[in-house]
C-alpha cells in the first residue's frame, strides 16, 4: 500500500507539472492586444507611432522591444527598413544619423 501511495504522489507532482506547463500557471503576461488595422512592420511602427512612441529619440532595438509588446514579430532589418521608409520625404518620423541611429516624431 506505501509504494502505491508513493506512486501516486509522485504522478499526481508530474501531473501538476505539466498542467502548469501547458495550461500556464495562473500568471497571466501583460501583452497588449494587437490592432488590427496595422499589419507588418510599416503598421507597427505606425501603431506605436500614434501611441506616442517615437516622442523622444529611439534607436531600431527599443523599437523592436516595443514592437513585441505589441505582438509584431520581426527582424531588426525589416524594422529599420520600415522606419528608413517612414523618414523618407518628410515622412511622419526624422532620422537621425549617428550610432545607433535614432528616429523621432517629426516636429
């Protein structure tokens, strides 16, 4: 009878394990819920461009960073190549040349 209850407790630890793992833990992550109405990397950048984002100086890794808060998944080359576009031709962001290179809300 011991070495059944042993067992038992030992598949029901697992079997927690596992819930947790699959079901999560009860933490709930805070992501934001992703608009619609932006897609790719131009519309993420313009989603956190109308939140406010780009107020101060931001370099492409900060970008990518609040990107993901956002649920929009891509390389840094894509990103840049986004906000590259976005400053072209008195675009709505500036960029500013240097190391990194920075991007603000054109004034």
């Amino acid at each position: 009878m011991a070495s059944n209850e042993s067992q038992n407790k030992k598949i029901i630890i697992r079997l927690e394990k596992l819930e947790a793992v699959v079901f999560g833990d009860g933490k709930t992550s805070k992501k934001i819920k992703k608009d619609s109405s932006f897609r790719g990397p131009k519309g993420g950048c313009q989603l956190i461009l109308s939140k406010g984002f780009f107020n101060k100086k931001r370099a492409v890794d900060e970008t990518k960073k609040e990107l993901e808060k956002y649920d929009y998944y891509y390389s840094r080359d894509a990103i840049q190549t986004a906000l590259n576009r976005m400053s072209k031709n008195n675009g709505l962001l500036v960029s500013l040349k240097g190391k990194p290179k920075m991007y603000v809300k054109r004034k």
